[in-house]
C-alpha cells in the first residue's frame, strides 16, 4: 500500500513534535504539555503506524522497547578507547595538577572546563548519519558490552539527532560519551515498589542503574527509568563537530538535545578549582543525581593533544574526588546474622541515616573483639562511614554523648535462629552456632553459596528465592536444587512460570561443571576456590578426595592441618555424603582425570608425563581475550594443570595476549617468553590433553 502524502507529513509532524516533548519532560525536565496531551499524540502515531506499516522506522519514537531477551550481551571494541581520569582528593592534588598542565603547556594560566563527576556508568552512544545505531558499556575501556536495546528505552536518548548546531548534515559518524544514571527521585520510587512486590531493595542510584542497564530482557530495563547525560564525544567522521573547546562541545550536544550537567562552567586557575569544587558540594544534596566529585578538563582541545595520556588515564584531565562521607547516628541495636559455616556476626542496627548516597540502616560490626575494641555500646551515638560500595562500618562511637541507659552487648550463647549452643573456641575470633546444616540460616547460606556465580553458577536463585524455598521447606539442601519443578517455583507467589521456567534452565545448565566449582560450591569450612582448584588438580576425580586421609590432603600444595582436618570432618558426615549422592545422581557432572596424585603414585603409567605437560607451568594473562573471560582462561589453564601468575618473570613459561596488552606484553618479549594469542592456549591446552590419559565422565 503507497502511503498518501498528507499522512506521511502527519506523522512526521507527530513525530517532531512527541520528539520536542520528549525532549523538554526527559531531557530538560521541563514539560510544556500536560501528559494526556502527550499521550494522545502517541496514540495517534501507533494508529498511523499500524495502518501504513512502512511508516515504521526504527528510530520512531514509538520504537523504544525491542521484543526478545537476549541470552548475553554480545561484546564490542571501541574504536576509541574509554579511558578512566586520574584522582585528586586534596587541595595540594588540584594544585600539582593545574602546576603540572602548565608547565607542561609552558604558559602561565590555563582555561578550564569543570562538571560535575556523575556516580552512574559510562556508555558510548553511535550514531550514523544522525540515526542512533547503538551503545555499549565501558568494560575496561577496550572492549564494553553491548546494550543497545536496553539504551534504546532510556527516553533521554534521542533516537535521532536534532540539527542542533550542524551547519549541515548530521556527522556520517557521531560517537556520544556520557553517562547513564538513576535520579534520586526515580531511584526512590522504584525502591518503593520493590519493596511493595517483595523484592530486595538496591543499595544506592548507580547499583540500581548498573542494575537496570544490564537486564538480558530489554523489557524490564524500561520499567526502570533511567536517564543519561552526554560529557564528552568519541570517534566522529564526517559533518561538523566542534573541535575547538570543550565548553562547545557541550554546547554542542546539548543543541543536538542530550542533557547536559546544568552545573558545567569555564574556570581559569587552580583557586577558581578548588572554589567549584565547594560550591559544588556545597548544592551536591539538592542535585536530581548522585555525583562523586567533580572533574575538570583542559579546555582547549589543541592543548588537550599536547598533553597526551598517561596509561589509562588523561594527563588534561582530573576528577576531584568527594572524601568518604560521614555521618553521626544512633545504635538502636545488635543483631546476629549467621552465616553459612555457622559463624555469628554482630551487625549494627542504625537510625536511618542519609550517607554517601544512600540510606543506611546497618553497618558491620565483625565480631565480638572488634565491639570490645572500640567500646560501643546499644545505645550509643556512632559515626558511620561509607565509601562507595564498601559496606558501612562504625567508625568510633561518641562516649561523651552515652545515654545513661546505654547496654552493653553481649554475645548470645544459644544461634538465635535454630536455638542450638553458641561456641567460640580457644584462639579463635568468631563464635559458631552448633547446629550444622540443622540451623535453617546455615541451609540457606549453604544453598545461596553453592548457586553462587563462582561455584555452580545458577542465575536467579538469590536471597529472597532461597529464603522462601528453605522457610516453606520446598528444599532443605543443594541437592534438592535439582529435583525443582516449575510447579512448586510458581507456587511460591513472587514468580511468574515464565521466570521459574527460567530458573529451572539455569539449574539444569548448572549440572555441566568442573569438579574444582563442584567442590567450591559445597561449602567445606576453610576451602575457599583456591583450595578447591588445588583439590580438583591433585586428585582429579571426587572419590579420591573423599577417601584422603589427614595425611594424603597435606601433600596438596599449600593444604595445612587445619584445612586437611575441615576436610576430613565434612565428608565424615554422613548428611554430606547424602547431599553428594544426590547430586551426582540427578546428573551433575565434570571432567574427571588421573589427577597428580595418580600419577606420581604410578609412575609407569604414561599419564605421567603427559599430566606433566602443562604441570608446572607459569602463565600470565595479559590484555583483553577475543572470547575467553580472564576468568575462564584462568579456569582452563589451571584444569590443564598449568598455574597463572601476576607478573612476568624469568621463571615464567607462557605469556598469554590479548587486546591491548600491557607492560607485561613488553617484559615477556625482552625475555624471550613464548607469547601466545587466545587461538594459541587453546591449541596448547588442547595437545597436552590430547595424549592424556581418556577422561571419564561421572554421572
Ligand atoms: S570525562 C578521558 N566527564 O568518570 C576522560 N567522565 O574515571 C573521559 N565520569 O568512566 C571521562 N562524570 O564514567 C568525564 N563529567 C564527566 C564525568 C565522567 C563521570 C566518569 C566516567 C568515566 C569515569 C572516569
């Protein structure tokens, strides 16, 4: 069907104007419509839209929300790389910063750009010919994740570029770099309905914002409102881009109708900084978002060049960064919180208290000795400190100010959630409840630990999941992860089928694994992933580790006493070799092997050797790796029994390189070091597998 002109024109008129109000509710928060008026518009767009299908374009302001959830986030190269900026937090920092610039540039004063430093995550938004294409996430600066659909639903990015300032035609390639962020007002409220549906609350703007940005279902990324706002441009080609002055740069953007920081201003002298910087601080409570600081840039972009990088970082630019926050509040109370081997750690119950962005309600207190230590007590005026992401903790508490009703704290001697004696042994700092994995806080740890990303993996199985299913007794162990049926996910209430579909894919994808997960995820008090990859490497295959004696687990590498001892305790424990069982029975799985133990105990079986052929061996990871997370690198090398080390030596066997390699790259090839690619480790752990002993697979 031809589409008559006089409709075309309609929807481009719709179009411009939905766009302009767009633009004046989202970017400027400055509406000039009421909602309804708006919403009709939009109406009438999707009912034009629908009649003449080829009016759709994708940068139609009715096409934010894509379909389909994404199974990853592909991965992309930066064609310029997002760099970090260095750190400044004192007055002295600021001026050997603004010494450094000028002597640098060899002229007495320096004119400056200064913004605010937004606390959300960077993004770098591609437009072509005006029309935007897509975004990713900074990752490490080289390589960042893809996240265009879930971008495509934050309202403040334009869809299609404004003629703005252009003189002419939009740039053939327009890179836009700024920020993604939560508003406090947009935070608040979603935390409000989190709470309301039973869902745990997000720590703070940006953990809400991180958290929005990189949902798998673009979907529920735009139930989120997120904003973004533009401080920077990366590639361009073609078209006209300021290239003279930052300050027009932002002028620029704005004109193209991004939001820009209201607070960006042009300064000339490190006094002038420093003077930003305060009054910066001094509005930084009344400010619609979270700012960590403030960063202030070289403004010329000629004297920018001359001043070049440092490694990762600017040397024309420098965030000014907010100290730790403070705060004064009261302790209302000590609760206990049992963790997964038992240990019982006093937290902190506060008087809410508005700190370092977030609403604080209780901080860590560690343990009995550290309470001693710094004399608090219930009842006390205490000052908490927060920083970033750290968990907050009690700085000292104010002993002038103690009520005279103030208690002491006192350790319970009984775990206050399944009743079972308390004990702290001798030379020991924490106290344990007795009740094993009888205590339902000790199951629950047990069960979140076991689902964790760094042992079995299993998205979706969180706290809250856990909490319910252990509270209506729908499991007691790991092992009953695995006889779950969508049924009984749904019925809890919290969960549509389509999400407790979701949760049983990713339990069943879970049972593929690797013995040194396997023997991480089960918890054993003193093995941590280290010990378990040692376990996993010596022994090779489950059974013979659970038949190791005191003795036999102190050959491991590194493995003491004391470890041998919590070994031997866990798999004495015949509700341990229960769980095992049914895991093994309901089919989770790895690759076993002869393991070193093996071989040495038989040295004329050819496994020997061949175990020794990547045994020993030192690697070092360097740079960015096509496909291999540093993580799963790290995990395949040591499978092969290779070891993975910080830095380059002499005793180094192998330098593995990807993207952008550091200084590490330089050192191996001053030292001769084989330096292998990605497809080279593969090849290498492939031929010294391949003449291995056969692999056996349990199950
Ligand atoms: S400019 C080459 N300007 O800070 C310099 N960054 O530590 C590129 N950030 O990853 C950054 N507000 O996420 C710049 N007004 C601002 C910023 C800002 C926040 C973040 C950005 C970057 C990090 C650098």
């Amino acid at each position: 069907m031809s589409i008559p002109d006089e409709i075309w024109q309609q929807a481009q008129m719709l179009r411009a104007t939905i766009e302009l109000h767009n633009y004046r509710y989202y970017a400027l928060d400055a509406p000039t419509i009421p909602d309804a008026e708006y919403d009709k518009m939009f109406r009438e767009l999707q009912a034009l839209e629908q009649r003449y299908s080829q009016l759709v374009t994708p940068d139609s302001p009715t096409q934010r929300i894509g379909v389909a959830p994404l199974k990853e986030f592909p991965k992309i190269f930066h064609r310029t790389p997002m760099l970090s900026l260095g750190n400044a937090f004192t007055a002295e920092e600021v001026e050997a910063f603004d010494r450094r610039v000028r002597q640098t540039l060899g002229v007495e004063s320096v004119e400056y750009a200064v913004e605010p430093k937004f606390d959300g995550l960077a993004v770098n938004l591609r437009y072509e010919k005006g029309v935007f294409v897509g975004g990713a996430t900074r990752g490490d600066g080289y390589i960042g994740e893809d996240v265009t659909l879930n971008l495509r639903t934050v309202k403040s990015i334009p869809l299609h570029l404004h003629a703005g300032l252009s003189p002419d035609k939009p740039p053939a390639l327009l890179e836009v770099r700024g920020e993604v962020l939560m508003l406090k007002v947009d935070f608040e409220k979603l935390n409000r309905q989190q709470l309301a549906r039973n869902e745990r609350e997000f720590i703070n703007p940006r953990n809400a914002a991180a958290g929005s940005l990189r949902q798998l279902d673009p979907g529920i990324t735009a139930t989120r409102r997120l904003s973004f706002f533009a401080y920077g441009v990366g590639a361009s080609e073609g078209g006209y881009v300021p290239g003279d002055k930052q300050s027009r740069v932002i002028d620029y953007l704005a004109s193209l109708r991004f939001p820009v920081a209201r607070e960006c201003k042009v300064v000339s002298d490190a006094a002038a900084l420093l003077k930003y910087h305060r009054d910066i601080q001094g509005v930084r409570e009344h400010l619609p978002y979270d700012i960590d600081g403030t960063v202030y840039k070289v403004n010329d972009l000629v004297q920018q060049g001359k001043l070049g990088f440092v490694s990762r970082a600017p040397r024309f630019a420098v965030a000014h960064k907010f100290p730790a926050q403070e705060v004064v509040t009261e302790l209302l109370g000590i609760d206990i919180q049992v963790g997964r081997t038992g240990t019982l750690t006093p937290v902190a119950r506060l008087r809410p208290v508005f700190v370092g962005g977030a609403t604080v309600t209780n901080a860590t207190l560690h343990n009995e000795d550290e309470i001693r230590r710094k004399e608090v007590m219930i009842g006390d005026s205490v000052i908490v400190r927060r920083a970033g992401d750290v968990i907050p903790e009690i700085v000292a508490v104010n002993k002038e100010k103690r009520p005279r009703e103030a208690k002491p704290f006192v350790m319970p001697g009984s775990c206050p959630v399944c009743g079972a004696r308390a004990v702290r042994l001798l030379g020991e700092t924490v106290t344990r409840c007795t009740g094993g994995l009888f205590c339902p806080a000790q199951r629950k740890q047990a069960v979140l630990h076991f689902a964790s990303r760094r042992a079995m993996n299993i998205d979706g199985v969180g706290d809250k999941l856990v909490e319910q299913m252990v509270d209506n007794a729908i499991i007691r162990t790991p092992a009953d992860l695995y006889k779950l049926g969508v049924t009984a996910l749904a019925n809890l209430g919290r969960m549509a089928e389509k999400s407790a579909g979701n949760v049983i894919n990713a339990i069943e994808k879970s049972k593929s694994t690797t013995l040194a997960r396997f023997i991480y995820g089960l918890g054993i008090r003193n093995v941590g992933e280290t010990t378990a990859k040692e376990l996993a490497r010596y022994f090779g295959n489950l059974d013979r580790l659970m038949l190791a004696d005191a003795d036999g687990l102190q050959q491991v590498p590194d493995i003491g006493p004391v470890v041998a001892e919590s070994i031997v305790d866990f798999f004495a424990e015949r509700h341990n070799l229960e769980v095992v069982e049914q895991l093994r029975a309901s089919g989770v799985r790895w690759e076993e092997s002869a393991g070193i133990q093996q071989a040495r105990a038989s040295p004329d079986q050819t496994t020997i050797s061949e175990v020794g052929k990547l045994s020993g061996k030192i690697f070092v990871l360097t740079g960015t790796l096509p496909n291999l997370s540093r993580e799963d690198a790290k995990e395949k090398i040591e499978l092969g029994g290779g070891k993975v080390v910080g830095s380059v030596s002499k005793k180094t066997h192998y330098v593995v390189a990807g993207a952008d390699p550091g200084s590490k790259y330089d050192k191996a090839a001053e030292l001769g070091i084989t330096i292998l690619d990605e497809a080279g480790l593969v090849q290498l752990l492939q031929d010294s597998q391949a003449d291995l002993h056969p692999i056996s697979r349990n199950s």
